[in-house]
C-alpha cells in the first residue's frame, strides 16, 4: 500500500491563504540528485524524478497509487486504429520550454534513441561486441517501437510498434522527466540535426548525441545554466547549491495553471535534516524509513511498494551459482520485516501469494552451516563479497552488518563498501559483488517500478541489468509479459519468471521497503505516490491555508 502522509508543525516561509505562488516550501527527498537526466543508470536510481516530476514534463505523469494519469497539458495521445500499435502524438500548440524554444516531436525522437537500446557502438571487449551508446536506464515499451514518423521541428508524431508488439503500458511512455529538450542536446553536440541522425542511423553523430546526453545534464553547485537547464513544466531549475540541494522556481514560461507556490527548494535525505526540520524549513518529507534522522517531527511509517533487495553481480566472486547460493543461505532475512518473498509480484496484490509461492521456503532463515556446505561441494574455499549502497544510510549499514555477521560462521566475509553517490553502474563494472537497494539496485525509495520495468530489469540485454543474469527463457516471458492481457497468463508466466529467477539467485528480494512522508500543518493538496515521483507529483498544487 501507499505511504501514510500525516501533517506536522512546520511553518512555510511565507503562509498565502490563496493561490498568490507567493510561498516558498522545503520538500527533503529520499537521495541525491545528481543530474537533471533521470533517464540515465545513475538519474534513474536517484532522487530526480522526485525533484524534477513539475520541471520536465511529458504526456503523462504517475498519480497517487502508481496509476498513469494523462497530462493534457503537454499534449493528446491516441491509438491509430489497424492490425498493430500506432500511437498519433499531438503536442499542445502552445507547449514551449522555459528558454523559449518550442517542444517539438525531435524531443520524442531522442526519447526514443536514447531509451530503445536500438543505437549502439563497438565496445573494446576481446570479443568485439557492441554496447549502448546512451547510458540509459531500460524503459519497457521503448525498444519496441519501430519507428517514429516526425518532421524535424513538428508539433505532431506517429509512433508505430513492432507487428506483435501492442505493448500494454504504452500511456507511460515519454511521460514525464523522460522527455528532454533536443534542441539544447544538439546544441551541446555541435549543431546536429537529431531527427536526420536517427532516420539515417549515422552512428558517429549519434555518438556524439549521446555523449552529451549522458554527462550535459550533470548538476554541480551554482547557478543552473538558463540555455542548458529548460523547463517543460510548471517550475524551472534555478540554481544548485553546495550541500546538494535544488532550488525549483515558478517557470515564467509555463502555459498552464500557474503553480501555487512560487518557489521550492529540494534537499537531499543526507542534508542537515534535523537542523532544517528545527528551523521550519521543511514542509514536505519523503523518504525511505531509517535512512535519516527526523527527530522533532511527528512522523508515521507504511509500507510502499519498493522492495529492498540484494542485486547479485553474475561475475567475479558471485560468478558460481553456488556462490550465490551459499550468500543466499547465511543472509538472515528472517531479522527484517516486513519480508517480501517475490521480486515481481508487489505484496499488497492478489497476484503475490500466487507468485511468491515460487519461493517454496527456499531461504526462509540463515543457515551458516548450509551455506559452508554450499560452497565446500562446490570446492570453493571461503568467500568475500562486497555490498554496496550510496552512503551514508543507517538503516543499509545495519543491514550490511547483519548479513557480515551471519555469515561469517560460513566463511563468507561481507565487506561494507558504500560511497557517497555510489549507483548502479557500481555493479556493472564490478567494483562490487552485490548492490543493495530497490530493484535494479535504485538507490532513492521514492516508489514502485512498474510491473513491466520489475521483470525487464532482469532481461538479459537491458541496461538495468547491472548484474548481468541471463536467461533464455526468462527474457521470452520478459517479452511475453509486455503484451499480455490476460490475467490468468499473466499470472502464470510471472510466477515461472519467478521461480527461474529463486533458481537463478541474479538477486534476493529481502522486505518491502517501508517511508517516512510528512506534510506541513495546514498544507493542501499534498499527496504521497507510489510510484518513483513520490509525493512532488504534483508540487505545482501544493499551497498553506491556514
């Protein structure tokens, strides 16, 4: 279930009765915000969809309980009637960025080749294989769209699916934060004509595309450049500051309803909090429970649909199933709850005690002498795995303390290696064994992945898949599952794709996460979400009445 938001004493900086945008509000989310870019590995498993859900917009946004609700604001979806997916997109005449430069179908265009997987280059592997050249995080449905019929500079697309590809979660797709300016990404890449790039698949410029739009966006303290940092939406990015945080103000530029208050300021959960919640300037708190100090608040806890689990790598020490197995079966998930027996199936769902079954007590408790055995039949002697997770994180460094102190009677040394901005890529490149967070190893709580993005996210091509598990026949279902509509199949080909994944060990689902989330006395309009925008979905509608 969703978070339980509760009100608390906090005062805003300036207490409007109407809707004069005149306030200024504190909202402290659940990590970093590293980059205006939460398409990236790195934007998509930290806090900027919370911080930028009203500064990117897009045709679409995650509502309250993770459900996708249009925005008409941005622009019309609708499916063409035939014998396969065609979407028509038609963006809102009057849609312009904060720098003035219409938004345009080149900016779904990007959308596209940066998160199909479609565009890549020769990597320097022995093997000579290919990689990605955008370093984005996997988005279902992306990969596939066949092609996206737009004249460079329209106002309208034609979007056509792959035959047989009539994915169901098509209305998520270029939502918001996934939407960025392509006028300032060719702009950074030399003047490109983007639309041209794609259609003609001319990899050296799209090389250079995708250089950009993975390392332009990054934020670093000071003002955030006007000509870089456009907004879509109702605020606009204005300025960054030392300790990390994000200051958000009204986009003069925004042709909808005006949002109620003018100015928010976003920081991140290893920000001073108690200080700021001390000097009144936090109205809206949003995070993972245990993972901050939020003393002097009156606060309530509830589950969220995030499961917290270890992200096992498929190379190095982890290499041998057995490895896996034995780390499996000292990791004390009996100490946390609430547990979560699936990494598919969310708790709250009639599908969980069907999926979750597949689990069949497998792992229920640490058994160091199991695991010891584990790893003697598979002839390995001892093992050390590294776990990561950014830092700092009480509730994760205690986490990774239980696991080091159950299984070192097996043999097993844990060593606690988490770092200040650590994200998933940590995995990837293997300067870790094991990622500790949500699924995909996202590090910021701030709600579900959607049912699609949970089994994609262990698919054996997907940049998400920082682990590098592979299975035949869990990418079929994987394939299956994005355009399936029937319950009872759907139902079906999850629990398989669970019970290969128990079998598998590519992670360990450990509880269901559970989050802090507060509102200010008196503030209206504030809602917690399920999904990965958390409460600031709709920040534009936030207002004190008193």
């Amino acid at each position: 279930m969703a978070a339980t938001a509760i009100a608390v004493a906090a005062t805003a900086a300036s207490c409007a009765g109407s809707d004069s945008g005149d306030s200024a509000f504190g909202y402290v989310v659940d990590g970093a915000v590293p980059t205006y870019n939460a398409n990236t590995l790195a934007g998509s498993s930290s806090a900027a969809r919370q911080a930028f859900a009203r500064t990117l917009g897009g045709f679409s946004l995650a509502g309250p309980q993770g459900n996708v609700v249009a925005d008409h604001d941005f622009g019309e979806a609708s499916v063409v009637p035939g014998d396969r997916l065609v979407v028509d997109y038609q963006i809102n005449p009057a849609a312009t960025y904060s720098d003035g430069q219409p938004v345009v179908c080149d900016d779904l265009v990007l959308a596209w080749a940066a998160g199909s997987g479609t565009f890549t280059k020769a990597d320097d592997s022995a093997a000579g294989g290919r990689s990605p050249l955008f370093d984005s995080a996997t988005v279902p449905g992306m990969a596939d769209i066949e092609s996206i019929d737009c004249a460079a500079g329209a106002k309208a697309a034609e979007v056509t699916f792959r035959p047989g590809r009539a994915v169901t979660d098509w209305r998520a797709l270029f939502g918001a934060t996934t939407v960025l300016p392509a006028h300032v990404v060719s702009a950074g890449a030399g003047g490109l004509d983007i639309v041209g790039a794609v259609q003609d698949r001319d990899e050296a410029a799209l090389a250079a595309v995708a250089e950009f739009w993975n390392t332009g966006f990054t934020l670093s303290p000071g003002t955030a450049d006007p000509a870089v940092f456009v907004s879509s939406g109702p605020y606009r990015l204005d300025s960054v500051g030392e300790d990390g945080s994000v200051q958000l103000t009204a986009n003069e530029k925004w042709w909808g309803d005006a949002p109620r208050t003018g100015q928010i300021t976003i920081w991140p959960r290893d920000a001073e909090l108690g200080q700021l919640i001390a000097d009144g300037r936090v109205q809206v708190l949003d995070i993972r429970e245990g993972s901050g100090a939020v003393d002097g608040l009156e606060i309530a806890s509830a589950e969220s649909n995030g499961i917290e689990q270890l992200t096992l790598s498929t190379r190095g020490a982890l290499e041998p199933a057995a490895a896996r197995r034995a780390l499996a079966l000292c990791v004390p998930r009996e100490k946390w709850a609430p547990p979560s027996d699936s990494r598919l199936a969310l708790p709250d769902t009639l599908a969980y005690p069907f999926v979750s079954g597949a689990a069949a007590g497998r792992y229920q408790h640490s058994d160091a002498e199991a695991a010891g055995a584990e790893l003697a039949n598979a002839g390995l002697a001892g093992l050390t795995v590294r776990i990561g997770y950014a830092s700092p994180d009480p509730q994760r460094a205690g986490v990774v303390a239980d696991i080091a102190s159950s299984c070192a009677d097996a043999g097993i040394t844990v060593i606690d290696e988490s770092a200040p901005g650590l994200d998933p890529a940590a995995l990837r490149d293997g300067r870790i064994d094991a990622l500790l967070g949500g699924a995909g190893g996202v590090q910021s709580a701030g709600g579900a992945l959607s049912d699609d993005t949970r089994t994609t996210v262990l698919r054996g091509d997907a940049s998400s898949n920082v682990g590098g598990f592979h299975n035949p026949r869990f990418d079929e279902i994987a394939d299956q599952l994005s355009v399936t509509t029937r319950v009872a199949d759907t139902l079906n080909l999850t629990r398989e794709a669970e019970d290969i994944a128990w079998d598998g060990l590519p992670s360990l689902p450990l509880y269901t996460q559970t989050r802090t989330v507060a509102f200010a006395e008196g503030l209206h309009s504030g809602l917690p979400s399920a999904s990965s925008f958390g409460a600031g979905w709709n920040m534009d509608r936030w207002i004190i009445l008193r």
